[in-house]
C-alpha cells in the first residue's frame, strides 16, 4: 500500500453529503458513549475547512427510511417495537431496546430511520449517476440485527442501503468496515448471498465485543468466501494494522470487482478510544481512507457510499478523523499538519468544556507500510491473523493465501 494517495483531478472529486440537523436526535442520553456533539463537531470542522462550499461538494437533505425500506432488512414486529418504545419509553428487552447499551429514547424510530434514509439515498445516489461519491457520517450501524438493536445501533443502515442496491439491480456490491468492532450485523444479513462480499477488520472478538468475526465466518452455502474477518490482537497499531489490510482488501476486491463499494469508518481503533484496544493514530486512519478512495476508483467506477460508525472519543478523535475522511472523498484531502480553525477550537470549548486537538494530525503524517509481498513473518501475531483470514478465504477467490500478492 502506498503511503502517498493517488492525485486527485484538478476540481476534485464529486461528493454529496446527505446532511440534516435533525440526525445529532440519535441521541441514547447522558452518559452514553453514542453522544451525537461528535458528528456536530466533524460538520462544524468541515465547515470551517470550507468543505461543504466547495463546487464539487453538494449537502443534500433526504427522506427518512420508511418502513418498506427498513424491512429490506428488519422484521415488521421488531419495526414496531421501536415505534411503541419510542413513543411510550416502555423498554422491549426481547427486541434490544431499553438495554445499557441501546436505552430508549423518546422519537427513537424517527432518530433511526433518518440515520437509515440518508444511507439509502446515498446509496441511490452513487447508483444513479447523481452522485460520484456520497457520505453519510452519521451512519455506519453496522450491529443491528433484523429482530433486534445491538451496540448502539437500531436500524442498520449500511445493510439497508446495500438492500436497497440488490433490489435495483446491483450484482456484486463490496463493504469494507474498519470499525475496531466486527460488524456483525452486515455479515449477518448477507451471509448466504454471493452477491455480496463482506470484509472487517477489527479487533479480536476474544477481547471485544461482539464475540464474532473468527476467520471461520466466511459465507454460507453456495456464498463461501464472501464474508472476509481480520481478527487482529489488541495493541496493533498503525502500520501493522495497514499492513493487514493491504495483505487482503485489496487482492479480494479485485477479484471481487464490485460495481459499488460501501466502506464503514468508524475511527474507535484509535489509541484515544475508550472501548477497544487498538493504537491507531488519525494519520493510519487517514491512510486508509486514501486507500479505499483509490479502489473505489479503481475497481466500483468510483461509485463510493462512506459512512461513519464508532468512535468514542468525542473530541480529540472523530472530528478530524471523519473531516479527513470527507476531504478524502471530495478528492481534496488535508494536509495533516493543517492547523485547526480557531473558530472551531473556540466552538469545541463551548460546546464542550475541552481543549480541541490544534493540527490535524497526531504526529506522524506518512505512515511508512510493509506490504504483504516482503514475505510472512510467524512469530507476528498481526501476520498470524492475517494468515489465517488468508486461508480461510482466499481459496474461494482462486488466490493462495501464502503466494499471492
């Protein structure tokens, strides 16, 4: 993988974000780690980088999800139990809901299905042709399950959207998810079909949460091979973490070839982020999202949706790592050593009572990777992982897992 991403056309490249105030309503309450100030403070931070005025980026409202959309994915009774929790604030502990994880509030299915909606027209969006690229940051639900919520997540959209794409006309769509959590609830709900192929990379499901993501997980019959799992141990860092995905994304989605790629960023694989275990810095993140803008490119004739997910770290992490992400599909990525607005700063200290991190970057702004093609090392457990997500799958794909590059 090179450290240095591909340059981008003179006027950029086109993006739209789908945006409205009202998505900062999926909002669990006080105290959860799911606070919405973290997507409020990544549009303020692009806003004051000029992004969202640039002639190639459109922010665009959208419809919220209605309920043919979301049962693409969700059963009906589990669709409205969220309505009735959400108007009565009775908890449905069958269906998830009024849990420590996923507490219920007031206007929950509303919240939700807007989350879903901006997914989904995104993804129509990119499938149309209105679109090259299209965002939603404040998605990336990747937990929900069809009967149930799951890790803060309700309705999953990124599943909603890649439904939606089979249902008009799309054969092969790829999501990439490089959560720090496995995203168990995508792979879920197309685990049978061949259509789609499933890759996550994550931490170890021995030391996370949810408990899934082995490489065994690879499809089921007749879609074998299209759910991909790199479990990697807690301390990885940037440049084995790149290492690890440069060793698989790229060699699958080739032979993969997807007419559309759906990536899911959550930035909680930072060294910052209090739930998991990785040390990534904003520079690794920033490197990754360079190099699935190049694929995408590459290998899905630029048709792009991004999503956001996890991330906990409400200041010093998910503002700048999703403002890189959005320069990087717009084709006009920061310079890590950018400084931060002083407006923005002053607005973070307002709306927060913190010191914002002042550069964009947390000290290493290129990342020096060890491609897969210098050999295997045994004695890495990063390169064990690898190996064994390698064996599991690659022989689906006609690659062998030790030779192959």
């Amino acid at each position: 993988m090179s450290s240095v991403p591909t340059p981008a056309p003179a006027d950029g490249c086109g993006l739209t974000i789908f945006w409205d105030d009202r998505l900062i309503s999926y909002d669990f309450g006080p105290g959860h780690p799911m606070n919405p100030v973290r997507v409020e403070l990544t549009m303020a931070l692009a806003r004051e980088y000029g992004l969202l005025d640039r002639p190639n980026v459109r922010v665009e409202e959208f419809p919220a999800a209605d309920d043919k959309l979301l049962g693409l994915v969700h059963d009906g009774a589990y669709i409205a139990a969220v309505k009735h929790v959400g108007a009565t604030g009775l908890p449905e502990p069958r269906y998830g809901l009024g849990s420590t994880d996923n507490p219920v509030f007031p206007g929950m299915h509303d919240a939700s299905a807007l989350v879903a909606g901006a997914s989904v027209a995104g993804a129509r969006a990119v499938w149309s042709g209105e679109a090259e690229h299209a965002a939603n940051i404040s998605g990336g639900l990747h937990h929900a399950l069809p009967e149930a919520a799951s890790g803060f997540c309700v309705y999953n959209d990124p599943a909603i959207a890649i439904a939606w794409l089979l249902a008009n006309g799309a054969e092969r769509v790829a999501y990439v998810d490089i959560d720090v959590h496995h995203g168990d609830g995508v792979q879920a709900a197309f685990y049978d079909d061949p259509r789609v192929l499933t890759i996550s990379l994550h931490e170890t499901p021995r030391t996370l949460f949810p408990g899934t993501g082995f490489p065994g997980e690879t499809g089921g019959p007749g879609a074998e091979g299209t759910a991909v799992n790199v479990a990697l141990p807690p301390g990885t860092g940037d440049a084995a973490w790149l290492r690890a995905f440069d060793a698989v994304v790229p060699r699958l989605l080739e032979s993969f070839r997807p007419q559309v790629l759906v990536t899911q960023h959550g930035c909680d694989g930072h060294a910052l982020d209090p739930l998991a275990h990785l040390i990534l810095s904003v520079d690794g993140q920033r490197t990754a999202y360079a190099a699935l803008h190049k694929l995408a490119h590459e290998l899905a004739g630029g048709r792009w949706l991004v999503t956001g997910g996890g991330g906990y770290e409400l200041v010093q992490v998910v503002p700048r790592a999703w403002t890189h992400l959005l320069a990087e599909a717009a084709g006009r990525p920061i310079a890590p050593g950018t400084a931060t607005p002083e407006t923005w700063r002053e607005f973070v200290r307002r709306r927060t009572d913190e010191i914002a991190p002042r550069r964009m970057t947390d000290g290493t702004d290129v990342v020096e990777v060890t491609g897969w093609g210098n050999g295997y090392d045994p004695a890495s457990p990063v390169d064990q992982a690898v190996l064994a997500t390698r064996r599991a799958v690659f022989p689906e794909h006609g690659l062998d897992p030790l030779t192959d590059r």
